[in-house]
C-alpha cells in the first residue's frame, strides 16, 4: 500500500465518522453563527475588519486546534495498541504511517478553517482580502503544536479516552486563551501563558496588529516577538514531551 492510498482512505474514515465530523466541522460553525454572526455587534469595527472576523477567526483557531489533537492523540493510541506492527507486515514503513496520519490531521484541521471562512463570506464577516487570507493561513500554521500536543497525550495514556479528555481541555484552553470572550485584568494576565492563546493571538494579528479586545475597548497591545514567542515555547514543550514518552516506549521494549 503507498503513503498516498493509505492518507486517501484514512482521510475518508475520518470524515466519514459521523460524531468526529460534526465537532469538528459543524459544531464551529454553528458556534460562529450564533456567536459571530447573529449578534447585534457582529458588525462593530475592530482592527481592520469587524467582531465578527475577531470571533471568527477565534473559532476557526479552535476547530483546528481539536481536530489536529484528536487525529493525532488517535494515531499515537493506535500505535501503542499494536497497529504498528500490523502495519509492518505491508509495504507501508512506520516511518510512513507517521507522515501519513501527520497529513490527514493537517487536511482534517484545514476543514473547519476553510468551512467558516466561506461561511464568513456569505454572512457579514467583513476584512480586507489580504487579511482575509493571512488569517487563515496563520490559523493552518498554528495547528502544529497541538498535533504534538494530542501525540503526547495519546503516547503518555494509551486510551481513546485520555484524547477525548484532551480535546475537551481545548474548551478551557480556549476560554483562557481569549478566544471564545473578550478577557482583560487578571484573566487575560493568566491567559497570556496558556498553549491556544498566542496561537489565537497569532492568527488575529493580521487583523487587530496584536491590539487586544475586550468589553471596555482595547485592553492592551501584545508585540508579534511575545505571540511568536508562546507558539514557539509550548511547541517546544509538546515536542519535547512526545520525544521523552517516545524514549520511555523504547526503553521499554
């Protein structure tokens, strides 16, 4: 079997599976509906665009956030569960299967980000083409270290369970990381340290140039080196986490 028929039917699995297609890709949107699109201040300015781009964005943050989690934390329980050796007695080498569910997370992730953007178009979602297009790119960008952080989870606690736990944390993540409401004082001051915030912050920056929004207006500015600088930390941090676990597998064995 080549690493493309295998990312081709494993792709489709996923988005066939009804529950995991539905939060992934229809509960975002729904909550961008009600929540960046249906509002009476959906049309306000912010930035370069309106509330509803900030809420957008935010959300489509999320969305990708938990699908490159689940697909990921999934593969690592499907390795540790004994479909690596299984895979071993075809033509497709472990090293491919790892690149393999790396592309399908990628292209599950990119579902959500692209489903609200066209939905966005055809609600009242206004920013300029070319903020338009930085923000999504940028929120594709920031799946990376949630893919390794649901590789770690899947690698530390072997459970299909321990991902859908991870994936939840993403609820709290989000609201600590100023995504699903306007944070300021000691939240945002706490938030500023947690793993979805500078990925949210980072995808907003095209829009807002790092302003932050809250219910009382801008609530302070954070400069690209402190956004860039949490992606790339609790990157590192993720990282370094699946290659200790990793370690400790082999050791094992």
């Amino acid at each position: 079997m080549s690493i493309g028929t295998y990312i081709a039917m494993d792709f489709w699995r996923n988005l066939r599976n009804i529950g995991n297609s539905f939060f992934v890709i229809v509960l975002p949107t729904v909550l961008f509906l009600f929540f960046g699109a249906s509002m009476e201040w959906s049309n306000v300015p912010v930035g370069e665009g309106n509330v509803s781009a900030w809420t957008m964005i935010s959300i489509a943050c999320y969305g990708a956030a938990m699908a490159a989690t689940s697909l990921a934390g999934s593969a690592a329980v499907e390795l540790q569960q004994g479909w690596g050796r299984q895979l071993a007695l075809t033509a497709l080498p472990h090293g491919g299967f790892v690149m393999a569910k790396t592309a399908v997370a990628l292209g599950i992730a990119v579902l959500p980000v692209l489903v609200l953007n066209i939905t966005g178009v055809f609600t009242v979602t206004d920013m300029p083409v070319g903020t338009w297009i930085a923000t999504a790119l940028l929120t594709v960008v920031g799946v990376v270290p949630f893919a390794l952080y649901g590789l770690a989870i899947g690698m530390a606690f072997r459970s299909d369970a321990a991902v859908g736990t991870a994936t939840g944390l993403l609820v709290i993540f989000s609201f600590l990381g100023n995504a699903f409401t306007p944070l300021d004082g000691v939240l945002l001051d706490i938030g500023r340290f947690t793993p979805l915030y500078g990925v949210v912050a980072l995808a907003r920056y095209p829009l807002t140039g790092g302003d932050q929004i809250s219910m009382n207006g801008i609530a302070g500015n954070d400069p690209l080196w402190m956004v860039l600088a949490n992606v790339v930390a609790w990157t590192l941090v993720f990282a370094a986490a699946c290659l200790m676990l990793q370690r400790r597998r082999t050791r094992r064995q």
